[in-house]
C-alpha cells in the first residue's frame, strides 16, 4: 500500500504496526518507561522498519544525555540565554551524530519552544535566521531532512504564514503541521483553525494527527490535562464539542499525498477504542488513496 499513512511507535508495538501492513512508522522515544528501555524499544523499531521495507521518520530527540536537565522535547533555539541556545543546538547534533548511518526519511524537532515573555527582542528576524541557518547547517552536514513542527507558544515567531514563507527556504528544512498544536495555536494566538489549515495544508511537508476537545488550550484544558493527544476517530465533529470534524480534516490530508503520522495516546476510552479508530483511519485511507 501506499506508505503515507502512519502511526508513531509509542502505542503500537512494530510487529503489530507490521500486522496491520503499515508501511510508514514515526519513531518517537516516549515517556511511558525508563529512558534505557524507551531508547531500546526505538532502535529495535528502527531496525525492522529497515527490515521490513517501512519508511520511518525520527522524532527528534532520541538520545538524552545527564547534561541535559530540562523534558526532553523542550526546545531553546530561540532563548535569549545563550546557554539554554547552545545546549538545544548540542543536543541536536549529538543525535545527528548517531543517527547519520539510519535511513530516516526526515526528522522532526520541536524548535521555537514556549515562550510568552520576550516582547521587546531586539533584531528578531536576524535571530532568527541565524538559528534556521544553524538548524539547516547542521542538517546539511549531517546529511539529514529536518522538519520544525509548527507551534504557536512562543510570542516572536507564531505567525504560521512567516513560518512557511520562512522555513523552506533553508536547503534541508521544511515545516511539519500538527493538528492539535495548531488547533491550540488557535485559540492561543486567535485565527481560524480551519482556515489556517486551509493554507498549511499545501505547503507543509507533512501531518501530526491528533485531536482534543473544548475552546481551552493546553493544560487550561481539561481534555488535554487528562488525556494528552486524543486519537482521531472518523465520527468525531465540531458540533459535539471536538476541535475539528475529523473526518473532514483526515480527507484533506489524503488528497494532498504527503506523510500522514498519528501521533495519539491511548488513554481516552482506552486502547480498544484507540484500535477501532486507527484501524478506522486506515480502512478509509486505503479506500481513498
């Protein structure tokens, strides 16, 4: 089949990703064990991803060191402190370092970070070009493809129209847009969800798939509180309190052929209906595709 459609490694074991014939993975370490078991169960995914012809993505980072004391998806590439810069920018190359022999098709990193703080920042726009170019830099020497998935948490650089007119300029960088993220950046930053994604939709390289419910963002929302990425499900709407028409929103994907990864947890109605709804999304993919 087709190998845009897939699923990230955290709620899914590779034999059964494997069982049901996806054939695109997102590895992604998780939090759900210790790191060393965590790294472990990443690298085996890899290596039968490579095994079993499925094309993967890495999200970044894999390798956490005891140097780096902060959650391991935080990202300071844009912090006004140079030391918090500098140790993201670290932390990126000693993963590119031991992934450079993997045949990932992309990477995926968490770039701008939170912040709601810093209104007054002086030359912003050469700041922030000088972190793409370090972030493309990199990517260049370590012969990767990077994508920065669209987040609208830091108050200098959430404008979703700056980031793909600003982005894909870099040889080895492009945007990835995230569902939820840019639901939640809706509400945060104020636009219309659905339009903004009217627009993403065609200039982005790939999807994060996942959903919530309520008007709240993040931890002000209780759904996201308790239950973190929410699984898409083929009958969730707008009219019953869900972030977007699911249905809608996963056809729009399709019809742009690009990497489609669900990146959801399991916690809401448990994994029974986290099967029924993955395996849903995959009976209309393979009919539509």
């Amino acid at each position: 089949m087709n190998s845009n459609f897939g699923v990230n490694n955290v709620n899914l074991s590779i034999e059964e990703i494997i069982d049901r014939k996806i054939k695109r993975v997102e590895v992604c370490l998780g939090s759900r064990c210790e790191y060393e078991v965590c790294l472990a169960n990443a690298l085996d995914t890899i290596k039968k991803c490579e095994t079993n012809d499925i094309e993967y993505s890495i999200h970044l980072p894999l390798y956490i060191f005891d140097w780096y004391e902060y959650d391991y998806l935080d990202a300071f590439y844009l912090s006004k402190d140079d030391g918090l810069r500098e140790i993201s920018f670290k932390l990126l190359e000693e993963n590119l370092k031991r992934i450079e022999k993997m045949n990932a098709e992309y990477l995926v990193i968490h770039f701008p970070g939170v912040n709601h703080n810093d209104t007054e920042f002086d030359n912003f726009n050469e700041f922030l070009n000088e972190s793409l170019k370090r972030v493309n830099d990199l990517a260049i020497r370590y012969n990767s493809k990077i994508l920065l998935e669209y987040f609208g948490s830091n108050i200098m650089f959430n404008d979703y129209d700056e980031w793909i007119e600003k982005i894909p300029k870099y040889s080895n960088l492009d945007v990835l847009v995230d569902t939820g993220h840019l639901y939640f950046a809706s509400k945060l930053v104020g636009f219309n969800f659905e339009e903004a994604f009217e627009i993403l939709k065609k200039e982005v390289f790939a999807f994060h798939f996942w959903t919530t419910k309520g008007q709240e963002y993040y931890m002000n929302n209780k759904y996201y509180k308790r239950y973190h990425h929410i699984i898409p499900n083929l009958n969730q709407r707008k009219e019953d309190n869900w972030a977007f028409n699911t249905e809608v929103i996963f056809n729009q994907m399709i019809e742009e052929n690009k990497p489609i990864i669900i990146e959801a947890s399991n916690f809401y109605k448990g994994h029974e209906y986290f099967i029924e709804s993955l395996d849903g999304m995959l009976s209309a993919y393979e009919k539509l595709k």
